[in-house]
C-alpha cells in the first residue's frame, strides 16, 4: 500500500478525477457552470504546477533525529 502514497499516485488520481468532473459538465452543465468550473481548474492547475515545480527543486526536509 505504500506505493500509492506518492506524488505520481496523486496526480494520476487527479487526472483521473478532472476527467470524469470534465465529462460530466461537458455533457450536462450550462455555459455560465461550464466557465466557472473552467476557472476552477485553471486555479488548481496553477497550485499543482507551483507544487510540482517546488517538489522539483527545492529539497525534502531533513528527517529528525530522537533522542
């Protein structure tokens, strides 16, 4: 199970998320709903890219010692 709890497994979990949600308001949702969701995903595109680009270039945290 460990294997899922990745950056790749998420972002194909989203992918496959926006396209059932892109499915279904292409096929029934109104202009004015299509545009807002549009929107919507543009703005959570841009915070994944940031992610992905910080994930890419900034290094994880050091892991913590116990005493």
């Amino acid at each position: 199970m460990g294997r899922f709890h990745s950056y790749r497994a998420y972002t194909v979990g989203c992918v496959i998320a926006w396209s059932i949600v892109w499915i279904i308001v292409g096929t029934q949702a109104s202009e004015t709903t299509k545009e807002r969701v549009l929107f919507f995903f543009l703005g959570w595109l841009a915070g994944w890219t940031s992610a992905t680009i910080a994930r890419a270039v900034y290094p994880p945290p050091a892991k913590r010692r116990s005493n």
